[in-house]
C-alpha cells in the first residue's frame, strides 16, 4: 500500500447531507505501508454534479501545494445550495511520488441564502375529539394530559418518475418521516435538542428511490420530545420549555428528467390526527394500543378524507439551520441474557446498563392484553430498583393487537439494565426481548484493552456511560428526570471523551449552545442548552465554556470552533474578574458546587474557585495566542499569573499545604503551578502522604478526580496511581466494578455494603464525569499522547507505564492524523512494545532508564538502535528517550 488518505471529512462529518457551511473544511487521515511515509503535498479538486452525477465543472481546485495539511478550508466559487459535489484529494509521498487518492462527497442545504417556502403544521386545536373520562387506562396522572403525537399526511402527484428526490425537513419537537411508507434516512429522535430560542436543526434525506410517477405520500409522526415534553428536574417547569405542542415544517424537492423541479411543502393540504401512540415522553415512556393501526396511512390509495386540515403557522422563530452532526441512531441490540419471575411480573436482565428502549416479539399475545414495562439500572434485593429515576416514570405501556404486531417505541429513551414485564400472559422468554442501544452517532476511534479483568471492564464502563449521555447534548445522566447538559460534567470528561470517539462535531454544534445560554454580563450558564435554571455558571461549571473549546482546538487542529468561541471566552473571565477585584473568587459564584461529590474532605470552594480563575485565564491567553490575537494573550497571561500569586498568598502554606491540605486541593495547586516552585515537591508529598495514610484510597470529587492519576505519575509516584487503579475498596472505580457496575456511577457511595443506596434525589448508575481516568488511561498507560504545545497529534509522545497487575496493556487510537497504537507486554524480566505512527508524524518515546532492541516490521534484528526505525536520543539517569518514525515497529525493553 502507498501513502494513502483516508477518513476523508467535511466539517468532521462524512459525506454530509445538507451542508449548511459556505466555506467547509476538508480533512483527511493517512496511512501508509512504508515505515519512514510522509505527505510532502496535497491536492483537493471540488466538482458540482447534476442530478444524475454527472459533473457540472470544477468548482475549486486548489492545485499542488506543499505541506502536510490534513484539515483544509474550501477555496472555490461560492457553493450552490441544493448541489452534490463530489470531491478528491491526492497526495504526494516522501519521495515526492503521487500516492493512491482518494473521494467523497458532499451535498449542501439551504445555505442560509434560500428562502424556505413551507409553513409550520400543527394540529388544529378545534378539532379535538370529545373526552371522556378516566376509565382505567394505562396512564399515571403526570401522563394523563399528555396528547398523542401526531400522524401528518400529504398526498402528491408526480407526472414522471424524478431524476433527484429530497426532502428537507424539521420538528419543533421529534419526528420521524416516511414517503409512500418507507422510512427516510435511519436518524432517532430528530431534529435533535439544540436551544430552540436561537436554532432548530433540519435534516436532509435522499428520497429519489421511494418517490415514482404517480401518486406519492408524504408521512410524519411528530412527538413532544425536548419542545413540549418533560425536561429536566424543575417540578414547578417540568415541561413546555419551548412550546405547548409539536409542530412540523417540510419541504420536498423533486427534480424531472425535463429539468423542472416540483416543490411539496408543509401547506394547507396536510391533513393530521392520532394514530396508536397514545403518548409518548422521553421521560415518562410511551404508550401504544397497536388496535388503533392504521396500516397504509402514509401510502398512496389510502381514503384520508376524514382526517382534520392540520393548522398552519407562521416561518418565524428559531433559525432552521443544516444539521451539524451525526444525529442519534441505533448503534447495536443487545438480546435479554435471561428472564427471571418476580411475583406476577418478569424482570428481563440484559447485563449492560445502556440508553434506548425494548423491542418485544408479540407473536400470539391475544388482542387487547396490556403490557407495562418498567425501566431500571439496579436492582434491590433481586426487585426492580427506580426510587432514583424520581419523578422519571420511565414506562411503557403497549396493548396487542392480536396480529403479532411487535411493540418498539419510537419517541422516548430510557437508561435500563432490566426490565420489569407485567401483563404477559404465560411464560416469558427471553429470545422475546432485544435491548436497542441510542446515542448519537459518533464513530468510535479508540479502543483500549487490559490483561486486568477489573481494569478491561472499568474501560468497558467508561465507553457505555459516553454513549449513553451522549444522546443529542451531552448529558448527565440518561435516565431520572434530568438529562441536561451540565457543563462540568463535560469539560471534565471530554479528555476522555475525545480518545474514544469523534466528537469534533458533536461537541462543536453543542458549544455554540454554551455560548447562547451566556447572559450580558459574560456568565455562562451551569447547563446547555439553557431551561429555567438561568443563573451565573459556579466555578468549574461556568469555566467548560473556556475548556471545551480549548481542548476541541489541542485535538483536532480545528480553529474555527475556537475564534467562535473566543469572544465568549474572553467575556466569562471578565465576568470573574469584573467580580472579584482581589482576584480570589469569591463573589458571582452561581450554585458553587466545590468538588462536587467528594468523600471524606472538605476542599474549600473558594480555593476550587480561585483556581479555575487562574486556569481559565490562562487558556484564554492560550487561545488569544493560536489566533495571532497577541494583546489579548499578554492581557490574560498576565491576569492568569497575577490570579496565581494572589492563590499562593491566601492558600499555600509555608510546608506547600493547599487549603486544608485535600487531595483535590493539592492536586489543583500542582497540576496548574499555583504552588510556587519551592514548594512543590512539599505539596506533592503532602498528597502522597494522605493517599497512602488511607491505605491507597481517593477522596477528590467531580473536579480532582481528572488530575489525580496524571499528578501522580507526572510527579513520580505512577505506583500510586496504579494502586488507585486497582483498588477495590470503597471508594474507588474497582468498588463499582466488583458490585456489578457496567457503567460509571455518578457516586462513589452510589451504593455501599454498610449503607446501601444512596439518597434516591441524586444517585444515578450512569454517569460518565468520575470515568475521566480514562484519559490517563490513554496517555500514561496505554502512553498515546501529544506535546504539551503540540495540536491535532502533530506531535506525538509515547510515555507508556508498565504497571503492576497487569500483564499486557494495548491502545489504538485513530487520531486526526492517522492511526497511533501501542501495545505493552511482559516478557519476563522484559517488556515488549509494539508500536504504530502515522505517516509524516515521528515520534519521541519516553521509557524509564534502560536498554532497548529493536526489531524491523519484517522481524530482522537491528543491527544497532542508531540504524533502526527506532533511534535513541537521549539516556537519562531516569529515563530513555527514543524517535520513532512513522510507520509499525517492535522493541524490547528492559527497564533499569
């Protein structure tokens, strides 16, 4: 194999449909099969097609240019809207010889420049059928106002079969779409949530093949979702954030052989009622009596007379913009692994906790019989555990139709291990039940493996708790009345987050959410999107505004999200200081949460406030610098060190103890150099000394929790860092693994032995923020990381840490730049490491002092280190330093 691109990406996303974006960027990864490849030139030539594919002329091509870029901005004639283009780049080896190219494609939207032409539909208030009583129906009384979604119907004729079918469409609320009855696209719970008050994502879908000469149908069903339904924990605004109901906006795009183009759009002909949802809340559950199908609704031929007019408003409101990332879908079922009775109900265990819902085979379950499913993520005493879902009732009702009609719901999502069947006539067997797993659709790029089994299912817990709360924002949890955006909880994990999977979009779209929810004063908001709950941001909360950004620009090269940002950025800082003149912050502080949830300390909060002071002034002056903004990083550099002098002075003592000395504490001091430099090997022992004196055993919460691990090995003491790892006892991630855990609790005390559960108004089994060890897992364990000034993997480290327990340990992370992996093993007193570089990326390996052999890709013995692949640069009293070239390559190692 030759240099080859691949991976290749417009706006981080592949081949998106209904690009929004006038000037994109194009990015690619590298791979090669020559150890020593690098890209010495790229070329990208953009097309315009025509609704065959075929091309319509050059639209940019940028022509030869040196360099080994790998994200690009387009150049070209302006886009057009409503146009595929197909695109290419190519590349040049470190030979100069061109390499294998490589295509894709991309289709743009409305580019903001079109008008749309459809109105907003409804269903007509005055059309309501009468109402009668409450007669025993599966509904508690927070559901019993819930209104039925809503079927939407239009039918059309075309006079030939189209060339090109598109679809445009959005929901205030949730939807899904068929045309003439087959689903378009496989998007959930679309548009998705973004802050209604400011913008409303549509979706584009390529129809061509379901629409034909003819009669033709356009079918919705449109639910509250995040616009009316139950959101958050607000019991005196627990609904109607945005709106009182649902609503849809559509337009269809069809283009004829004859180069006409006929427009169906949301208008006076939509006709609406309910169909067999009887309600459906991404809280509460859904219900559905399958009796009430209609099958063929939303095909041609179906008499629809009877159906009201739906109601139309105005376009107004919210901007409809293209959608910016990969929405939710179905990711993976999961089969019940076995069924349990429970009295007169079933409890169905599907041993992971995961977020989405239950499909369930009705095969020969008689009409009429009614079934409820309960959600849960534990159990007590061998029963169904919900006490924490609060007022989340998280059930789904479904009576059969006689006709082995299967039940799915479609307009809500729970956060369950088991489920608890009541109804089922006879004996319920698990091959009836499949779990189907919801997130948003974020291609997963790392993946980690430990020879441990506690260590390899503490990452399997850590993976399932992203994709869990990663569903449309990044939530807090997926399954009690809450599922917000808390910003804390992101910037803490995100590290994390960003080695297992591609978020570049998904975190980018959701900032532009923070910035939003910012008041006049510069104070972002605890949580985004933004509800009720709109006071200043607490420290670490409010400061995601500045980190989220910031780490998105160190790991993708990505520039843009952060000069959106910036603004913002700068404004949140000033807020601080425009607050807290004596630069301890101490004043405007919101909630001020502290170290949330930490055990067995007391950090101060105006010592976990004052240091996100200094760090966030710090990265502003960091980002000013990345955007040639060079006053403004004098202004905050400066700022960013005065805060640092004003900490030492009110919280470091004589002997470098922080405050009262907590883990966290410590760990915020020498993480972020607010301890002065004489002081630091004093701090650090003080750390050391109250871990070990615990008998290896944590304390930090929400905000230390991140920087143990890495303080730890950055400052010498990887053995207690590992010892933590591998701690079993409360309070540590081996607790909730060896009780049953398969994803991150939001609690160290979530459950204990002693105590049992926790307080049932906060203690969620979901919950990915105590999970950022991952990212030490990554960088100290598995060793893949960049440069301390490096952005996008340009400069890569490799620093793996043997450690104890552990017989192997191995990471493959797809960077933006290409595939990085390392791979440790023991070989009795040895260690093997295996390791690949991306083309035109070398690398510095750092090793504890020792001697290395190095072997070829082909298995032949160096003659020497100097010769090989793997070179040997530096030999310290401590440590070894190596470059490694691009390419895959084998050493031994043996440590002093």
């Amino acid at each position: 194999m030759t240099l080859s691109p691949y991976s290749l990406q417009v706006e981080h996303r592949p081949s998106p449909l209904g690009l929004d974006e006038p000037w994109p960027r194009l990015g690619w990864k590298l791979t090669s099969d020559r150890n020593g490849d690098a890209q010495t030139a790229w070329r990208a030539v953009v097309e315009r097609l025509g609704p065959r594919g075929e091309s319509l002329g050059t639209a940019w091509d940028s022509g030869w240019c040196d360099g080994a870029d790998q994200l690009v901005t387009y150049a070209g004639e302006a886009l057009s809207p409503f146009t595929r283009y197909a695109w290419r780049v190519s590349l040049r080896d470190v030979d100069g010889s061109e390499g294998a190219g490589a295509e894709s494609w991309f289709e743009t939207g409305f580019l903001g420049r079109v008008p749309w032409t459809a109105h907003w539909a409804r269903r007509d208030p005055r059309a309501v059928p009468p109402m009668d009583p409450p007669s025993g129906t599966p509904r508690s009384w927070t559901t019993m106002m819930l209104t039925p979604p809503r079927q939407f119907r239009r039918s059309f004729s075309l006079p030939a079969t189209p060339v090109r079918a598109r679809v445009y469409v959005s929901a205030r609320g949730i939807y899904r779409l068929t045309v003439n009855g087959r689903r378009a696209g496989r998007d959930e719970l679309t548009p998705g949530w973004t802050d209604y008050r400011h913008r409303v994502q549509y979706q584009v879908y390529d129809v061509t093949e379901a629409v034909r000469a003819g009669e033709n149908v356009i079918g919705a069903v449109v639910g509250d979702g995040w616009w009316s339904g139950f959101v958050g924990f607000d019991a005196r605004h627990h609904a109607q954030h945005y709106g009182t109901e649902p609503e849809l906006i559509a337009e269809l795009r069809v283009e004829l052989d004859d180069g006409s183009t006929v427009h169906v759009t949301t208008d006076d002909q939509w006709r609406e009622r309910p169909g067999e949802i009887e309600f459906a809340d991404l809280l509460m559950g859904e219900a559905q009596d399958l009796r009430r199908r209609r099958p063929g609704w939303d095909t041609p031929g179906f008499d629809a007379s009877d159906w009201p007019l739906a109601k139309l408003g105005e376009l107004g409101g919210p901007e409809l913009v293209g959608t910016m990332d990969e929405p939710v879908r179905v990711t993976d079922e999961l089969p019940a692994l076995s069924v349990t009775g429970d009295g007169d109900a079933w409890l169905v265990d599907f041993g992971q906790n995961l977020v989405g819902r239950a499909r369930l085979s009705l095969e020969g379950v008689p009409a009429g019989t009614v079934l409820r499913l309960r959600h849960g993520e534990i159990l007590e005493e061998g029963h169904l555990y919900t006490a924490n879902l609060r007022t989340a009732e998280a059930t789904d009702w479904v009576v059969a139709d006689g006709e082995g009609t299967p039940f799915e719901p479609m307009f809500t999502t729970h956060g369950f291990r088991y489920i608890e069947v009541t109804g089922w006539p006879g004996e319920l067997e698990a091959t009836r039940l499949t779990a189907v797993v919801l997130h948003s659709d974020t291609t997963m790029v790392g993946e980690l493996h430990a020879s441990a089994p506690m260590v390899e299912q503490l990452i399997s817990n850590i993976r399932w708790g992203q994709r869990g709360n990663f569903v449309s924002v990044p939530t807090d949890c997926p399954q009690r009345d809450e599922r917000l955006g808390w910003t804390a909880d992101c910037q803490v994990f995100l590290p994390t987050a960003t080695y297992n999977a591609d978020v570049a979009a998904f975190m980018s779209r959701w900032m532009l959410d923070v910035v939003d929810g910012q008041d006049a004063d510069g104070a972002f908001p605890d949580v985004a999107p933004l509800l009720v709950m709109d006071r200043e941001g607490a420290p670490a909360w409010g400061d995601g505004g500045v980190v989220v950004p910031h780490h998105l620009w160190r790991t993708y090269g990505d520039l843009r999200v952060l000069g959106r940002c910036f603004p913002a950025m700068k404004a949140w800082v000033d807020h601080i200081e425009r607050h807290n003149p004596s630069l301890l912050w101490e004043h405007a502080t919101g909630n001020n949460y502290g170290d949330w949830l930490q055990v067995d300390a007391d950090t101060p909060r105006e010592v976990v406030a004052t240091a996100y002071f200094a760090r966030s002034a710090e990265l502003v002056a960091e980002s000013a610098r990345a955007l040639g903004e060079e006053a403004d990083a004098s202004r905050y550099a400066g700022l960013a060190a005065r805060v640092r002098e004003a900490f030492a002075e009110a919280f470091v003592s004589a002997d470098g103890r922080v405050g009262p000395g907590t883990q966290t504490a410590q760990l915020l001091g020498l993480a972020w150099d607010l301890v002065p430099e004489d002081r630091r090997q004093a701090a650090f022992a003080l750390l050391c000394a109250d871990i070990e004196g615990r008998k290896v055993r944590l304390t930090t919460g929400f905000v230390g929790v991140s920087l143990l691990c890495p303080v730890l090995t950055e400052w010498g003491r990887p053995d207690l860092a590992f010892g933590l790892l591998h701690q079993e006892e409360y309070p540590s991630w081996g607790y909730s693994v060896r009780h049953g855990a398969t994803t991150i609790w939001e609690r160290w005390d979530g459950w204990t032995e002693e105590r049992g559960f926790q307080s049932v108004g906060m203690n969620s089994f979901n919950h990915y923020s105590l999970g950022s060890v991952g990212a030490w897992l990554w960088r100290y364990v598995a060793g893949i990381d960049q440069a301390p000034g490096s952005v996008g993997f340009a400069d890569i480290v490799l620093r793996p840490h043997i450690g104890p327990a552990m017989d192997w340990f191995s990471g493959r992370f797809d960077s933006p730049r290409g595939l990085i992996a390392l791979r440790w093993e023991r070989r009795g007193r040895d260690i093997g490491i295996e390791v690949e570089v991306p083309p035109g990326r070398p690398a510095r390996m750092r090793l504890d002092a020792g001697t290395v052999e190095v072997r070829e890709a082909t298995g032949e013995v160096a003659p020497t280190a100097q010769q090989s692949p793997v070179r040997v640069v530096g030999h310290g009293e401590r440590h070894l330093l190596l470059d490694v070239e691009p390419g895959h390559h084998f050493l031994t190692w043996a440590p002093a």
